[in-house]
C-alpha cells in the first residue's frame, strides 16, 4: 500500500462531531460522536496504527443524545467534554456535560470487534455544564495550554467560563460574557486563542467574528461581515499570534490579522459549497485543511502568511560558495500560495477536519454519513518542508 493512500472507516451510524485526542501525543487518537435519533448515541475511540496501515476502533455508549461537537481535555486522555441534543417538554434543547471513560476502555478487545460492539460501556457522566440560564449550548473550548480545569462554553448569547473542580465532577462559571445587540444573538462556533497566556477568545455569530478580553470578558476586536453568510468556523494560527482563519456559507476561508480587521490578509475560494471546517497544522502553520459541503477535503499550503513566509530558514554556514549565490536570489521573494491536493473520498458533507496530536503530518476528516478517512500530507511536500 502506498505511503499517502487514505484509511477508511465507516460508521454505521450518521457523525458531525470529530476531535483529536489532544493529552494523547504517543498514540494516533481520534474521538467521534455519532448522531443517531433511533439508537443509543456512541462515541468511537479511533487508534490508527500507521505501521500496518490500519484502523482499531473502541466504542463507548452515550445515551444522552445525539452528539452535536466533541472536545477533548489537553491535560487528561480519560476526559471529554460534549454537547448534545435532547427533547424536554417536546422541545429540543441542546446540553454539554463532561465525561471521563470507564478505566477499562481499552479491554474492549481490538480482535473481536463483535463481541466489544454488542457490550459497549458506558461513558461515566462527571458535570453538566448548565447554569440553569441557557439551554442552547454550541460548543465547549477547552483551554489551549491548560491543565484542564478550565473550559468555556458558548450557550445562546452568552461565553460561559467554567472552573471545573474536584476531578471535573463539579463545575462553576466563573464569569459570563454577554452578546449584545437586537434579535436573538446566538454564538455557533468559538475558539480559544492559545497566545496571549491564553487570555483570549474568538466567537462567530452570525456574519460576524468577535474578540474577547476573558480576563474582563469585554469585547477588543469585531469583524462586522467577516462572511457574506453565517461564519461556521475559526482557527488561530499556532506559530502568529494575532492570525485567525474563518470559514462560512459563503464558500469561502478567510485569514484576517486582528490588529487590522478591515480586509482579510488572503482569502481562499476553493470550495463550492459551505465550509464547515478550518484547521492549522499544529508544527507547520502553512498547512491549512478545509471541510465542506461540497463532499470534499482540501489541504492548502498557505506559506506567505505562514511563520516562514520564506521557506526553511537556512544558516548562511550549511551553503557552500556556489550554493550561496542561488539561495541569495530565491531568499528574496516569498513562496508561494497553492492548494496542495483536493481530498475527494466523501460523497456527503464534510462537517470536520482534525490534524492528529501525534503525528503532524497526519489528519482525519468525518463526513455525516459516518466515513472517517485518515489522510497524510504528500509525502514530496512533507520532504519539501523539513529539507
């Protein structure tokens, strides 16, 4: 099997929400949470073992509801945090709760899938996070560096920062941010900044992209019609603090530079369809993946934005008389922009994109049909990047 061939797996149930186990950096981890309305919802604990090229799969039971978005804890393998659709009152509301696998999972042995599908266990509830206020929970973003004790979540209008207490069986909100404005303002995605000490938040609603101060929980930056339509998805550069990638229903990704928030420093119009998705590589942030509706996956390679808008950094010391010359005259210009190849083993919706916290070059993405694909970079470019 050839090195950049893609791995697929199927689901037997329908699948939106996809995270990389981000506490886990030996072992390649993905957690996907099935939506299914007639069964009892699941969460599928993907290992890939890359030697062999091949897929073992754990499955746990979340009988709470379908599973809407899922996050993994940065500090600890065991916990996981989702939000989930229930009917109260025949109403559907959507709720968020932090979980910790049985210590055990793993004994759900991988040679006889049969045996561990027909007695999944259970994952064990440890908090609702649930003020009580605000039913309708978009997401949960945990902090990016942290030791797992904090987590926000975006309910209706409100940014929710949570102190999770006495092994996250408890959970406090420690204070609120508030969108105001008319009609029914309601956050559909976040993401928490990893600079700044962490200290900061992006939120999309509608066609607009907000910055937050979560020490005063006040508003420093907005980006009135960041979109044309609704904003689906936002990612900050890992490498440059002050960039952040959006993507929306209007087709398009955006790279914006916050301190300017008038025009986006690029815009990419690669799909033909919303774009659900937008991921930095974690080491190499010229690495862009983009999910969308148009049943495809396409991973860009961003380099005149990127932290190494030149290329490797090379010592003056490793060329020899020759060498130095050429790498004088191509050091000048910036590389540039492409889309490095278009990734088209989904036929339906490719709701998530997620590079693995193990292996850099490597990232899964989850269409609503329940196909996972792990994909790896080209291996030409990888070579391109390290040499």
């Amino acid at each position: 099997m050839e090195d950049d061939a893609p791995v697929i797996y199927g689901l037997e149930f329908q699948a939106r929400a996809l995270t990389a186990q981000a506490a886990e950096t030996d072992a390649i981890r993905f957690l996907v949470g099935t939506q299914s309305l007639k069964f009892d919802n699941q969460i599928h604990i993907i290992d890939f073992d890359d030697e062999n090229n091949i897929i073992n799969k754990n499955v746990l039971l979340h009988q709470a509801g379908e599973i809407w978005h899922i996050g993994a804890s940065p500090a600890d393998k065991a916990v996981l945090t989702t939000c989930y659709n229930k009917t109260s009152d025949s109403r559907v509301v959507s709720c968020a709760a932090v979980w910790r696998m049985p210590s055990d999972w793993e004994t759900g042995s991988h040679e006889s899938p049969d045996d561990s599908a027909h007695n999944p266990q259970t994952l064990e509830l440890l908090c609702h996070l649930d003020d009580g206020a605000h039913i309708n929970t978009a997401c949960v973003l945990w902090e990016p560096m942290g030791d797992g004790k904090r987590v926000i979540s975006l309910a209706d209008n409100h940014a929710l920062l949570w102190d999770l207490q006495e092994s996250s069986t408890q959970a406090t909100v420690s204070n609120t941010a508030t969108l105001e404005g008319k009609g029914q303002l309601k956050f559909t995605s976040g993401k928490w900044s990893p600079h700044h000490n962490c200290s900061q938040l992006a939120t999309a609603n509608d066609t607009a992209i907000r910055g937050w101060d979560l020490r005063t929980m006040s508003q420093i930056y907005c980006i009135e019609n960041a979109h044309g339509q609704l904003v689906r998805d936002l990612d900050f550069n890992p490498n440059r603090q002050y960039y952040l990638a959006s993507c929306g229903d209007d087709c398009k990704v955006k790279f914006w530079d916050v301190r300017n928030v008038q025009e986006p420093v690029k815009t990419l119009e690669e799909h033909s369809h919303w774009v659900w998705s937008v991921r930095y590589n974690h080491s190499h942030d010229q690495l862009v993946l983009t999910a969308s509706s148009d049943s495809r996956l396409i991973l860009s390679n961003m380099v005149s934005i990127s932290s190494e808008p030149f290329g490797h950094l090379v010592d003056d010391e490793e060329l020899s008389e020759g060498e130095e010359n050429h790498h004088e005259d191509k050091g000048k210009e910036p590389l540039k922009d492409s889309v490095v190849s278009t990734y088209e083993e989904h036929e339906d919706s490719v709701y998530a994109a997620e590079w693995s916290s193990a292996d850099p070059w490597l990232f899964a993405s989850l269409s609503y049909d329940g196909r996972l694909v792990i994909n790896r970079v080209p291996r030409a470019l990888k070579y391109r990047i390290l040499l």
